[in-house]
C-alpha cells in the first residue's frame, strides 16, 4: 500500500537532500520524489509516495514535522486529492500497423504522441498510477523501450493554502 | 564589522564566556577576534575533547557549550563528539572554519562536506555565504539548541566570511516558520493519565533523561510522594530521582537494578517522562509492551510510538506537563496510602535482592570500590562516566543522591567522553568537586586533556577502575563467544601514575579499599588534577545482564 505525502519545504539548497537523508537513515523507502517551485518563492512542494504500514508511515510524517526545514507536512487522503504522474513511454515499432494501433490507445487515455519513427514512438501520458499502469499492460506487447517517470505529483481538493 | 568580529559578538550577547577548541588555518580570523574578545579559550589537544567539554558544559548548564574547530580534519575529529550530544540531547554550538567559498567544491586543502557529513547528527546546521548573516545564524543556533528537545547545531563558516566586512544587525529574537519547540502540554490527557495512574493496582514512574533535560526534579518527586508510586530511570535518567529514596529502585535495563527489572515487568501501568524507550532500557520492545498501559510524556512528538505503543501521551516539556499534574493532584487532593500490596511487594524485592544478591568477592570488587567513592564523596557533587563496565558498575552501585549530578554517554556510547565531559562540567561549576569514573580503556582515547585539565585550572578527579583490558568486550566474550578472547588485552600499559604525573597532575595508585577513600579525600583536598588508579579484578563481570535481544524478564542475575 502506497502513501501520498504532501511536503511544503523552505525553498532553500540542500532540503532536498536532507529529505531523502531522513528516509535513507531511517529504513524508510521512497517510491517516488517530485520537487517545485510552488507560488510562493520561499517554499517548495514535495510531493513523496512511500510503501509503509501504518506505525510506520506514521513515524515518517512525525520525523518529516521535527525537521525544521519542513513548513507543512501533510498525508493526503486518496480520495480528497488530485494526484498525477507524468510518464514518458518508448515504444518499440516493429509493424507500420504498430503506430496506427498506438495512436488510437493514446487517443482512448488521452496521451500526447511525440517522436513517431520507424522504429519508435514516445508517447506522454499523465494520469493516476492505475491508469499508467493499464496503458502500460496494454502495450507491453509491443516493446517498452525505455521509461521516464516525474514521480507523483498531488495536490489537496477545495480551497485550501492559507500559507 | 568581520564576520568573525560579528560570531565573537554574538557569542557574548548569548552569554557564551568559554569556547573549548582548537586553532588552523580555516578558523584563524575567528580565532584572532577570539584574542580581542572577554572570551576565554580553552586550547584541547584534540577537537574530539573540545566537543565532549563542550557537550558536559552543556549538560550541567543547561545551556549550550560551544566548542572551535577548523576546517578539514578539525571538523571530521569533532563528528563523534557532536553525534554524542544528539544522542543525549545536549546543547551545542559547534563552530568550523571553512575553506573561502570560492573553494568549496574544488577539493582545497583541508575541504570536508561537514554539513553533508553531520546532516544525519546535528539538530541542525548553518553555513552562512556572507558576513551579513553571521548574527542571525548564531541567534538561530541558540535557540534551535537550547529549546525544545535540545542537540547539536553546526555552523560551518568559509574563512572569506570570516573575513569580509558587512553592515551588520543583532536581533533580539528570531522567529523560524518551521520550527515550534513550544508545545502546551494537553490538560485532559494529563486528567486522563492520573485516571490511569489511580485505577492501575501496580503502576511505575519510568523517569528518563528529560526529567534531567527539564529539570523536573521536585514535580517528579511530589508525583512519587503524593501517589505513592515507586520509581525506576533509564541509564540516562539516573538521577532524576534521589536513589536514597524510599520509593527509588534504580536504572532498569540491559545492567539494570535487579530490584529495577522485577518490578518494571511485574508492573501495569508506566508514567514514562522523557524517555524514548531505548532497547538498552526496555529490552525487546513486543514483550516490554505487553500487559503494560503506557502514559509517555515527551517533548518531541515524533517519540511518541516510535519503539512502543503509547495508550496515552502527553507533549510538552516535562517540567511544565509534571508541574500540571502536581497541581491537579493538590487542587483535587488526590493522594495515595503507601500501605498497599504493591508498595508492600516493592519493598519486598528491593529487600531481598539486597540480601540476596551476590556481590564479586575480590577485595576491589567493584561495589565495594564505587560504594566507597560514594561514601567519602560529598553528594552534590558532579559525576561523568566513560563508557565499559566500569559505566554499568556506577550505575549498579554508584547512587547518585543530588538530583541532576550524574552524566553519561548513554545514547552513542562513547568511550573517550567522561573525561573530557567532565572538564567542561567542571568549567560550568567550579563550585563543586568533578569526578570521572573510568575505565582505562575508555580514559586512553581522551587522556591528552590532561593537559587541559591541569593548565587552565579546571582539575577533575579521574577514578580509574583499570582491569588492563576492554572489559565490557571481555566479558561478551566470555559469555557469548565462548571465552575467546581477542582485541583486549591492554597490558597494563601506561602507568597511569607516571601519565598523570608527567602532564602535572597528580597520580596515586589506591590498592585497598582504606586506600581509595585516602585518595578520594587528598584529591578533592589538593585541588589539582588527580588520576587514582586503581587495579581491579580482570574477571569480574557486571551482573545482573539482560542480553542483547532478550527481555527484562529473562535477567541474568550473579550466581
């Protein structure tokens, strides 16, 4: 089971490592890390999915709170949160058919096409992990090149930021 | 004004008046405004001391000591000393020299990523780029090391920082959006643990290092009378409460009290205040857990569940949350008869492992050597200790009876720490007589500040129980490497009496029991710097012993 955490930082050199140093010394595990700039110039966004049981993920959010670089540390309820992941998608060509096929997967979850050659087509999707994780089953058969992934990036639903 | 002149300015309106370090090349514009300041410096003769002294000022005063170091390896020999203070929770201002920036990054000449390196060890870390900065980084420090659950801070300052001139202003007070070390104890989770406390038949006061962090003596102390509720420490919290007490059982834990142990598993309530439920303390964390209501009080909130299941939990200071709960006893005149099985049980166990607990039998067993320490040693007196058996031996049988006197290396463990630590006790309070129980073992990593111990006036008592080995190593091998032994023989080498004589102190070898308390007395008579020596025996272990991965209940008791 994966965890959302929301982490506004002091937009400062060197939080970022300290972010990861907390989870690297203390057994935790990142499963992925996105990091910007946010309307504010002082403050950066983290957005971090971690796999940790309860007592765990816990302990993370108090840890990550103690840190006094973090302003805000937030677990984000799945369902009150919009939460995306950007992926680019190397996929092998092998039939001229191959990209008609691609194309109209692409069009069915709403991805980008870039780069269409003989032999390749990136294709750019950004949705939820489960819908990644469709568009990828879908066209394994084809031949995953290669792989870029940004990593989860979420945000609260409603108003909220009284920072 | 430099940023040099600015850190030495800063330092004084925070009231430092001792600086324990060490000069080079990264630190010498510091170092020369250290020459024009009211400062006084004390020259180590190795910056990992500097840090301990720094680190014992800082335990006894409550206030951070600050300790010099330059660039490179002067800051790498301070690494050990700042991970000890975070492990203990001691406050720190640790200041480095660092290559002009210009050079950072170009792997100059005595470069080190100290704040990459500390990261892991420091409450936090600054490295200004401009002079400007320099007031508010040190205004900073102060208050991230003093407040809350107090630890390290590391400034890291570039020599060309050090050098350059700014306009500078120093604030009254600082503010960081990050950072909330005021925490007001939660008034209906304290109403809830005395609900606790008086429905439980068998409760505990489990008293750890933030009582001494805190001060809290005398709440803790109305808290035990007022509710009759007998008390054991962690190792760090030894101390917190007279050990002459009637309701005191002593530290629990890996070499606990035996009394400490029995009563902390037979027990079903704990009042646990500032203590993080170590592994040396509890032992396994499932079984020290079960059967058992856990109130924590801390002041750091990530404690709270970190080794074990809290039922309820207060954060705040311990001072402030005991002080609440005093007055809720008083207001409510809530009080407990001393007359019950619980109590009766207590006392029961205490007797009858005072009888019954078998003691070494050499002349210089090690209770009879610490328990005559005690005896001719005046109890306000301040003790550190180095880290081996002789450690566990003053916790076993070394009872601290003024609250707050007794200092060790217990989170990290550091040999080398007592001595050094107990200089800068000794800077922090000329007043009373400093000892540091020691092992050889430990004293040979740190027994250079010897030097510093006599030339600037600060002549601490250095008790060496020497059984010319790594004890507490031996006695692991003994027990679970089926006696071979390896890596421990120091072979009675050096004579600790011509050591102490050679730096200028004073060097009496005691060989009977008569003979420690003769030593004891010309030492604290004479005022200079004195290492009694005195030889123990090699096979003695320090018994009871909860072994590594076991539980309280399982103690090894002397057979």
């Amino acid at each position: 089971m994966w965890s959302i955490i929301s982490v506004l930082v002091e937009n400062k050199p060197g939080v970022l490592f300290k972010v990861t140093n907390l989870f690297r010394s203390r057994n935790y595990n990142i499963d992925s890390i996105s990091v910007g700039i946010t309307e504010n110039p002082e403050f950066s966004r983290m957005t971090i999915t971690t796999s940790a049981d309860e007592k765990q993920l816990n302990q993370i959010i108090k840890q990550l709170d103690k840190m006094i670089d973090t302003v805000e540390v937030k677990l984000l309820d799945e369902k009150k949160s919009i939460y995306r992941e950007l992926v680019l998608m190397k996929i092998k060509i092998t039939k001229p058919s191959d990209i008609m096929e691609i194309t109209d997967l692409s069009n069915a979850f709403k991805c980008n096409v870039h780069d269409v050659r003989k032999s390749s087509i990136i294709v750019e999707i950004t949705a939820t992990p489960d819908r990644i994780n469709a568009f990828e089953d879908l066209v394994k058969g084809y031949g995953i090149l290669e792989i870029a992934r940004t990593g989860m990036c979420a945000l609260e639903r409603g108003v909220g930021n009284e920072s | 004004m430099s940023g040099a002149r600015s850190l030495m300015v800063a330092l004084e309106k925070e009231g430092a008046n001792i600086v324990f370090g060490l000069p080079g090349g990264a630190n010498l514009p510091i170092y020369d405004e250290l020459y024009k300041s009211n400062i006084r410096h004390i020259l180590v003769r190795h910056e990992q001391s500097a840090s301990h002294m720094a680190d014992g000022f800082g335990r006894v005063s409550r206030r951070p000591g600050v300790c010099f170091a330059t660039s490179g390896p002067g800051a790498t020999n301070i690494v050990t000393g700042i991970a000890t203070a975070q492990a203990d929770s001691s406050p720190m201002i640790a200041v480095t020299g660092q290559v002009p920036t210009k050079m950072i990054g170009r792997d100059a000449f005595q470069e080190s990523d100290i704040i990459g390196i500390s990261n892991p060890i420091v409450k936090y870390a600054f490295q200004p780029m401009t002079a400007a900065e320099v007031p508010e980084v040190v205004k900073k420090a102060f208050y991230i090391s003093s407040t809350g659950r107090p630890g390290p801070v590391l400034i890291d300052i570039p020599k060309d920082v050090q050098q350059n001139e700014a306009e500078v202003t120093f604030p009254s007070e600082v503010k960081i959006r990050g950072y909330h070390p005021w925490i007001d104890p939660d008034i209906k989770e304290i109403e809830r643990a005395i609900d606790m406390l008086l429905a439980s038949e068998k409760p505990v006061i489990l008293a750890g290092g933030g009582v001494i962090i805190s001060g809290a003596f005398a709440e803790l102390q109305s808290i035990a009378e007022l509710l009759m509720i007998p008390v054991v420490t962690t190792f760090k919290g030894k101390g917190s409460f007279p050990e002459n007490h009637p309701l005191s059982l002593g530290p629990i834990g890996m070499h606990g009290h035996a009394e400490a142990n029995k009563i902390m598993v037979e027990a079903d309530c704990v009042l646990a205040c500032g203590s993080r439920f170590s592994d040396r303390s509890v032992g396994t964390f499932e079984e020290f857990e079960r059967n058992l209501k856990i109130i924590h009080m801390d002041v750091d909130p990530a404690e709270i569940g970190k080794n074990q299941t809290t039922h309820i939990a207060v954060v705040g200071d311990i001072k402030a949350s005991l002080r609440i709960m005093v007055k809720m006893l008083i207001q409510k005149a809530i009080k407990r008869a001393g007359d019950n099985p619980w109590l009766k049980r207590v006392n029961e166990t205490r007797e009858y492992f005072r009888q019954n607990l078998k003691l070494h039998s050499h002349p210089l067993g090690a209770a009879k050597v610490l328990r005559k320490l005690r005896e001719v040693l005046p109890s306000q007196s301040i003790v550190t200790t180095e880290v081996g058996q002789h450690q566990m031996w003053a916790s076993l049988f070394f009872d601290v009876i003024h609250p707050g006197t007794f200092f060790s290396s217990t989170g990290l463990g550091t040999m080398g720490w007592g001595f050094p630590a107990a200089i800068g006790a000794k800077a922090a309070r000329p007043d009373v007589p400093v000892v540091d129980i020691a092992g050889e073992g430990s004293f040979n990593m740190t027994e250079n500040s010897l030097a510093v111990s006599v030339l600037d006036d600060l002549p601490v008592i250095v008790f060496l129980l020497n059984n010319f080995s790594l004890g507490m190593v031996a006695q692991w091998q003994r027990t679970f490497y089926d006696r071979r032994m390896i890596g421990i023989d120091l072979k009675n080498c050096p004579d600790y009496v011509k050591l102490a004589e050679s730096y200028g102190a004073q060097g009496i070898r005691a060989q009977s029991i008569d003979e420690i308390g003769k030593a004891v007395q010309t030492a604290l008579k004479s005022n200079i710097a004195t290492v009694i020596d005195i030889p123990i025996d090699p096979q003695e272990d320090v018994l009871p012993f909860v072994a590594p991965g076991t539980s309280l209940k399982d103690m090894i008791l002397p057979s």
